[in-house]
C-alpha cells in the first residue's frame, strides 16, 4: 500500500505464526508480498492475479495446505 512520503511503500502485516508474518504492499503496477523474516525476498504479482489469488482463498481452494 502506498500512502508513505514521497509515494513509499507502506507495509502491512497480514498474518503471524512462530514469529514469522506475512507483510503485502502495493504500488500503481504491482503487490508485493514478503515474510518478515527475509524482507528482502519479494514476490510480485499484477493486480489482476492478487485479485484471482484471494477470490481462490477465499473459495477455500487452498485449505489442504
């Protein structure tokens, strides 16, 4: 999410488990997510398949994991 100064990404934090959470920003092309244990390794996605990503969660297509 941006919003900080000078369009800096604004981080947040989605989930904790053992110390280790999950953290998502966003900028005008791109989510990023991230764990809090190696912030600098990313994953980015468009904004289309973040959408596709959660509507899939959200439907439970994940919960075997």
């Amino acid at each position: 999410m941006t919003g900080g100064p000078a369009g800096e990404l604004v981080w947040q934090r989605v989930s904790c488990e053992g110390g280790a959470c999950v953290e998502v920003a966003a900028s005008d092309e791109v989510v990023m997510v991230r764990s809090s244990v190696d912030p600098d390794t990313t994953v980015h996605v468009n904004h289309d398949e973040w959408r596709r990503f959660l509507a899939s969660a959200k439907d439970g297509l994940f919960d075997e994991l």
